[in-house]
C-alpha cells in the first residue's frame, strides 16, 4: 500500500489535475447542455471516465516530450521527469497506456464521440507539442483547437451530430484559450526565453499580446452568449453570463490600457473562473 501510495504522488503531477479538471468540466457541460444527468448517469460517468483518460494521456505525452524544455525553466524544472524521479520511458508508457484505454472507451460509446476525443488528443499532443510549440508562437491556436474538442465531444455524444451550438461551445474555448494562455506566457516570458520556446511576447511585444488577449477575449464572451442561447439558458442564466463575459472584457481592456503585472495576473486568473462559472452555468440549465 504505501510503495501505491508513493507511486501515486510521483505519478499524479503529470496530469495537471487542475488543467484536466476545468478540460473535463468543458465537457461534462456540453453533455449536459442536451441531456439530464439524472436520466443518464451511467453514460455521464462512461463520459467522465474516458474524457479524463484521454485528456490526462495527452497531458503525460505532452510532459515527456517537453522534459528537455521543462528541465530549463524554474517555474517547470522540479517536474517529476526533470528531476528523475520518474524515467522518460516510464511516463511514455504511462501516457500512452491512458490515452488508448480513454479513446478506446470512447469509440465504445460511440463512434463520433470517440473520434472527436482522439482529434483532441492529435492535435494536444502531434500536431501542438511535437510539431509546433518549438517552432511558432502561433501554435497556441491549434492547442486551442484542442481545448475545444471536450466540449466538442460532450455535445456531440448527447446529440448524436456535430451542430452548430456545439461548434460555437468549441469556438468560446478555443478563442478563451489565448486569453488564459497568453496571459500566463506574459508572466513567465524569461522562462520560455531560456528554453528557447516562441510565444507572442517575445515574438511580437507586450503591448501586441495585449491587444490580441483583447480582441480574443471579445470573440470568445460573444461567441458563449451564441452558444449559451442556442443551448436555451433561461433568462435569468443569460443575465449571470452577461455580467461574467462584462467581467472579462473590463479586465481584458483594462491590460491594454493601463498594463501592469498585477492586472494581466488578475486576468489569467479570472479567465479561468470565468470558463469554470460558465460551464457551471450550463451544468444548472442542463439539471
């Protein structure tokens, strides 16, 4: 018990449980924005389960072949694959272990479903970390794209298509993700510079990211309130979502003009609760 217990706590850091976390809330809400988790509990726990093996699996992946990288930024470097205690070759099998028992048990529920999970995972792990991240600060927008898939998947499970509410729903993710991102790469940018990783500060300037973090911010509160009406929030729901995507754009704006550390953090930390409170929201219309 106590060598599972240390094995456990050396393991559980390379999921990011708290990323994983608000990735899975995404997309437990787009499910629920079509069915009532009380009607179909065992499919919401099938969903729960495979959505959190494969997005975990993608993230293990995307730490092992970033370990080199990791192993030269403080904010990274005390990472369990930088600091040894678990070998490259065990967090690859790991990884891939997970991420074919998440997709695998996805493509049993059904087939779309599954195929929008593993599109997330392709395009999270080949198509971002291995192709991309090293090369282009641009390719935040295809890790975007991937953030978009478990909401994506979510609804498409319970409406048996792609519609178009689902694809608005993935939209405000990936539109959500630089406002998150960009933010955090802001506040690290010397860490990224040493590991020699392009992001929109260094490529472009504060004041570019910041308006990019604007515009973007913009784009993803409007298209949540497209989505949060085709879902058929209530009034009442529409009004807390108005007063949230307010919340962003004050804030968004507010970096722009007057900039400072202080505001770009209290944004990357607000982005968060914003994507959290509005999942919540379509959680309670979905109940």
């Amino acid at each position: 018990m106590k060598i599972l217990k240390t094995k456990f706590k050396q393991y559980w850091p390379l999921i990011k449980s708290l990323q994983t976390a608000l990735l899975l809330i995404t997309g437990l809400a787009g499910y629920m924005s079509t069915r009532c988790p009380a009607h179909n509990l065992s499919t919401v726990l099938a969903l729960a389960g495979s959505l959190f093996l494969s997005i975990s699996g993608s993230t293990v992946l995307n730490m092992w072949y970033d370990r080199d990288i990791d192993a030269k930024m403080p904010r990274t470097s005390k990472r369990p694959l930088p600091t040894g205690k678990i070998t490259s070759q065990e967090a690859l099998i790991f990884g891939l272990t997970i991420s074919a028992l998440g997709v695998g048990w996805a493509l049993t529920m059904n087939l779309l479903y599954g195929a929008v999970v593993f599109a997330g995972l392709f395009f999270d792990v080949v198509v971002y970390s291995m192709w991309l991240k090293r090369r282009t600060a641009w390719s935040i927008v295809w890790g975007g794209i991937s953030g978009g898939m478990p909401i994506l998947a979510g609804r498409a499970l319970g409406v048996g298509q792609l519609d178009w509410v689902g694809l608005t729903l993935s939209l405000a993710v990936l539109f959500w993700i630089p406002t998150h991102i960009l933010t955090f790469s802001m506040r690290y940018h010397k860490d990224y510079q040493s590991a020699g990783v392009p992001t929109f500060p260094s490529t472009y300037g504060f004041q570019a990211t910041r308006v990019i973090i604007a515009i973007s911010s913009v784009i993803a509160a409007v298209a949540m309130g497209v989505a949060a009406y085709g879902v058929g929030l209530t009034w009442g729901y529409l009004r807390l979502m108005a007063v949230l995507s307010a919340g962003l754009l004050v804030l968004a704006v507010g970096s722009t003009v007057h900039p400072s550390e202080r505001t770009n953090f209290g944004l990357f930390k607000y982005a968060s609760l914003y994507m959290l409170s509005s999942m919540l929201l379509l959680f309670a219309e979905g109940i």
